[in-house]
C-alpha cells in the first residue's frame, strides 16, 4: 500500500496539470458542498440568535386562545384563570433544564406621561422579584425593587432605556416622576432592553415589546401596585429561563401543562409562546434548502468522476508495457488493481482536500461580507473527503479491473 501511494503521488508530480484538470471537477463539488453546509449553519445560527436570543433562552407562558395567540386583556379579563400558585411555580421549576422561573402581569397600549411627553402605545408590567433574573434583563442604571416595595406595592417604577430615552430629555431618569394612567410612579432604575434599531432580539421580553409595544418601550412596578392601576387582578403570564435553547419548547409546553390543570376556561388556556418553535421551522426549511443545493453541487463530483475515470483509461493505454513488464515478472491481478485504485482514489482524494479548503475560504468570505458566522462543521469535512475517495474508487474500478486484466505477453508486445 505505501508503494502504491508512492507511486500515485509521483504521477500527480509528473503530470501537474493534467491531474489538476482531473481534479477540478471534485474541487468544485466538494467546494461547493463546504460552502453551502457552512453558510446555512452559519445562517441557522443567525436566526438562533435573532429570534431566541444569544443565551437567554426565556419562554413566556400566556393566555392564549385556541390558535395559540396571546389574549388581548383590551378585550375584558377571562374568567377561569385563578393566581398561580406557590406550589405550581415550585413544580415548574423542577421541570428539566429550567433555571428559573418568575410571574408577572402585562398590559400593552398603555398611556404614560413624563411632564409634557405623553406615550400611548406602551408596555406596563407588573413583576415579581425574580423577573429581571429570569427574562435576562440587566440593570443598568440606578436599583431594583426592594422586598417591602414588592410586597406592599411602593409606587415605583422601572423603566428600560428605550423609554427612558422616550419619555425624558435628562440623560440621568432616577428620580424622575411619570404617570401611569393617572397615578405618578418614582423612577428607581433603568434596564437594558432592544434598542430599536437593532435587528437582534437580546431576549423572548424584546421579542414581545417590539411586536405588541411602541418602539418596544416597557416600564415595570411591583406586582403588588397592579390592583392600583387597573383595579383587579389579571390572569399572570409565568416566564421560565431555560439551561440551553433546546430545552426551551419542552419546558414551555411542560409549565403550560401544570398551569392549565387550575384553568376552568373551556376557550383560553395557558401556552408557551417561545419562538424556539418558529426557529424549529425555519431551521428545518433552511436544512431543506441546504438537502437540495448539496445534491446539485454533487452533481459536478459525478461530472469529476467521470473525467477520473477517463484520464486513468489513458493511462492504463499509456502505461500498458509497464503493466506487461510487472506481470511477466509475477504481479498478480489483485496487485495492479489495487496500484490503480490506489492512484485513482488519491487523485480525488487530494481533490476534495484542495475543494475543503477552498470552501472553507469561500465560506470566510461570505461570513465577512454578509456578517452571517462563520461555522466550520467537522462532519461535513470528514464526509466530504471520504465522499471524493469513494467517487475515485468507484470510477476509477473499470480502468484498473482493464489494467488488471491485461495479458502479460500482449502489452509487452504493444511496446
């Protein structure tokens, strides 16, 4: 076997340029094929991030009705939905790969006021203590609810910076007062939220503000002041951290599970409203699209192995005496196969490292001009290698079967 490598690679030595036009056909296909794997990655990835979330990995657990669509509380407060309990979150928590878990209370389209700047169409929010923890929120500017505040229901209130920047002319908001529907709230702290001109969710919260909210504008205060803004109690949407972003869907079908067993509402129920679900369908019609460019770039390795299959029948007719000399000096049929297969499977072989490479260039490219990441995926490689090894094989078993089966006395005549 090492003979025989010795030999292919000196014929690849001897004959640079034809062996390099043998092997573009596979540099091609194998190119392509890197390519196209590393930019849908990359573009799966993307849309992970985008949609999900780089980390974060919150779900929230609505209202929704029976299309799965969140419930809009303009239309009244639905009956059947008593407070979650104590022991419903404890058993939500102790779902697998939930990190933690909070409550809360939203209304969208609400009116707020800071002196003369007046919003409409803005996110108010109830939470608990655990809230900003669990939908990956971080506090940039000032504190968070004290335990008195949010039991007792001080009247303060959170705001993050989008509306902040909205509602005040003052780069510094603590201490400011604004007004929701009517009642003045204290600002205490500012917390990180999209910025509207990103094109990135930094978490499930963001996702939520920008399709329902202003500009994705939201303020929060104590879960305990929620009756003094609206007078009654709403149905709470429970939002769940996950370990990884795989766990996401599972955990927020799982919590729904346990909040529905309390709901006596035959038309509204608790759902997950994850966008891990959405990313599944994206990702699966992205892995499609990638199933169907791959198979067409495989076609130029079959255009490869055809040129392969050509140029090795040249060079049994070129090298027929040699191959007559061998046999009269005792090389067995198995022996010249073997020597063929070997040259054959080497030449593509070199062929579809030289495509990896070049795929892997390409991909870098199209990762720095589109932004998309840049993923190298190992599988892949090693498949296509071994793909471009086997395409040699298998064209290249003809021309060395011919070569095996010549007769000694007639190539060393046809010298």
């Amino acid at each position: 076997m090492v003979e025989n490598l010795r030999l292919a690679f000196r014929g690849i030595r001897s004959h640079k340029l034809r062996s390099f036009l043998t092997m573009l056909g596979v540099i091609i296909g194998i190119a392509s094929i890197i390519t196209i794997v590393s930019v849908v990655e990359g573009a799966n990835k993307k849309l992970e991030e985008s949609l999900i979330g780089a980390g974060n990995n919150v779900v929230a657990v609505v209202v929704s009705d029976s299309d799965g669509f969140a419930y809009d509380f303009s239309r009244g407060v639905p009956f059947g939905f008593p407070p979650v309990s104590d022991e419903a979150i404890a058993e939500i928590a102790a779902v697998r790969g939930v990190v933690s878990v909070s409550r809360c209370r939203t209304r969208n389209w609400q009116r707020v006021r800071c002196g003369s700047v007046a919003l409409q169409n803005v996110n108010v929010a109830g939470v608990d203590n655990s809230f900003f923890t669990t939908a990956a929120c971080s506090l940039v500017a000032g504190r968070g609810f004290s335990d008195e505040e949010l039991k007792n229901g001080g009247k303060f209130v959170i705001v993050d910076a989008a509306a902040a920047s909205a509602l005040l002319d003052t780069a510094d908001p603590l201490g400011k007062t604004l007004e929701i529907n009517g009642e003045p709230f204290v600002i205490i702290g500012v917390v990180r939220a999209k910025n509207s001109e990103q094109d990135e969710y930094e978490s499930i919260n963001d996702f939520y503000q920008q399709q329902y909210g202003e500009n994705g504008l939201t303020v929060y205060v104590p879960c305990a002041a929620w009756p003094l803004l609206y007078g009654f109690d709403e149905p709470e949407t429970v939002t769940l951290r996950t370990e990884s972003a795989d766990r996401m869907s599972a955990a927020g079908r799982a919590a729904a599970e346990v909040l529905n067993r309390s709901v006596t509402n035959e038309a509204l129920k608790y759902a997950s409203q994850s966008t891990s679900e959405d990313m599944g369908e994206l990702k699966t019609l992205t892995n499609v699209i990638r199933l169907v460019l791959v198979a067409v770039a495989g076609l130029s390795l079959l255009v490869g192995g055809i040129g392969i299959m050509n140029i090795m029948l040249v060079s049994v007719t070129e090298r027929t005496s040699e191959i007559g000399l061998k046999k009269a000096l005792g090389a067995k049929r198995r022996t010249i196969l073997n020597q063929f297969l070997t040259e054959s499977a080497v030449l593509t072989g070199v062929g579809g490292i030289l495509g990896v490479l070049i795929g892997l260039g390409l991909a870098a490219a199209v990762s720095v001009v589109t932004t998309l990441p840049f993923i190298v995926s190992v599988p892949w490689i090693v498949l296509a290698v071994a793909f471009s090894v086997a395409i040699g094989i298998l064209f290249g078993m003809m021309p060395a079967s011919r070569a095996a089966k010549l007769d000694p006395i007639e190539a060393l005549r046809r010298e």
